[in-house]
C-alpha cells in the first residue's frame, strides 16, 4: 500500500464550490434575491462547464473515460467494480447524473420569469409554453436535485463508516491504494477554463445583471 493523489484540485474546487453555491441559489430564491441567484447561478454554471471540459482533458481520475462504464460492462464487473480507483460503478453515473441536471437547471432559469421585475435571457427567444415549461422544470429539478444529493451524501457516509479513505481523499485528495499513481494535470489549467466562461458570462449579461442591480 501506498499513498496516492487520487482527486486533483480542480476535482475538490468544484465538488465543494458547487455544495456551497446550490446552498446560495437556494437561499437567494427563498428570500428572492434575484440578482444574486443569477451571479451565482453563472458561477456555478462557469464551473460546471469547465468540469465537462476536464473530464476530456485533465487528470486521469477526473476523465469520463475513467470512471464511465458501459451498462454492459457495469453489469459484467459488478463485483469488481469496487477494486477501481475514483468513481467507479454506478457512483460515476450519479457524478454525470448531478452534472447533467446541473446543466439543465441552469438552461432552463435562463428561460423564466418572476412576471415582475426579472426574466432570463432566453425569455424572449422562446414561445409561453416553454417558458411555462421551463419553470415548472426549473422548479421540479430543484427537488430531483435534492433527492439525488442526498443519495451522495448518504453514500459518502457509507464510506465513512468502511473507513477505506474516499471520504477523506475529495478533502485532502489522498488515497492509500495499490494502485498505480494516476496522471494528474495542473490545477491553472482548470482555473484558466472557469475564468474564460466566466468572462464569457461577464460579456453577455453582465450590463444586464448591473441594471438589475
């Protein structure tokens, strides 16, 4: 056994970054505070899309490529799933399962409205019904959301409870294992994609954002 660097840091900024911006847009929804659910809304959405790009290009355990199986294969290595390091089973399709609600929780706020005082930026390019649509979606997948978060969260505990580090490596990235090091990539990289959406975000509503305001 030895120790290795199983999650890189991009992995640990966006898993803990991303618990603490669903709390905000919760919280900023609840007391409508529209403008700030937005804000963090796009720096949330910044570090999801640049969390999509890492997982074509950055550490080894942070790829899709890694830790995606095909049902087949799921149902093949079962048991051995578990030998892997990083996600492996079904644990990676809860990861793409919460990134891609993610994605579709961010789509579809840009095309609601309050019916008072805020609409999204898509409002206008899209016909009632599926701004309707939108809404209802937007809300209901909060709730999914919810459900599914706490089915992490539970099986995180559940690895507490083993002992056998996980929960201890998505805080200080280290794992005991027999495993091979993995290749793990600069974190600058992974910051650099944040910043370039987030400028992206920044050029396109960001006057908007500041009127509202």
């Amino acid at each position: 056994m030895k120790v290795i660097q199983l999650w890189d840091k991009a992995i640990r900024i966006y898993h803990w970054s991303q618990l603490l911006l669903l709390a905000g847009l919760w919280f900023s929804a609840e007391q409508e505070y529209l403008v700030v659910h937005q804000v963090l809304a796009y720096t949330l959405a910044a570090l999801l899309l640049s969390r999509l790009v890492w997982g074509f290009v950055g550490s080894e355990t942070a790829r899709f490529a890694h830790f995606l199986q095909s049902p087949a294969q799921l149902v093949r290595m079962w048991n051995k799933a578990k030998y892997g390091i990083g996600h492996k089973g079904l644990s990676g399709y809860m990861s793409l399962a919460l990134m891609l609600l993610l994605a579709l929780q961010f789509i579809s706020g840009l095309m609601t409205t309050d019916d008072v005082m805020t609409e999204g930026p898509l409002y206008g390019a899209v016909s009632s019904d599926w701004s309707s649509f939108a809404s209802w979606f937007h809300h209901n997948n909060f709730n999914l959301l919810l459900a599914l978060i706490a089915v992490h969260v539970v099986a995180a505990l559940f690895h507490g409870l083993k002992k056998d580090g996980v929960l201890g490596a998505m805080l200080h990235g280290k794992l005991e294992s027999e495993a091979e090091q993995p290749a793990v990539k600069s974190t600058f990289w992974y910051l650099l994609l944040v910043l370039v959406f987030a400028g992206i975000f920044a050029l396109w509503q960001g006057m908007a954002l500041y009127q509202q305001w």
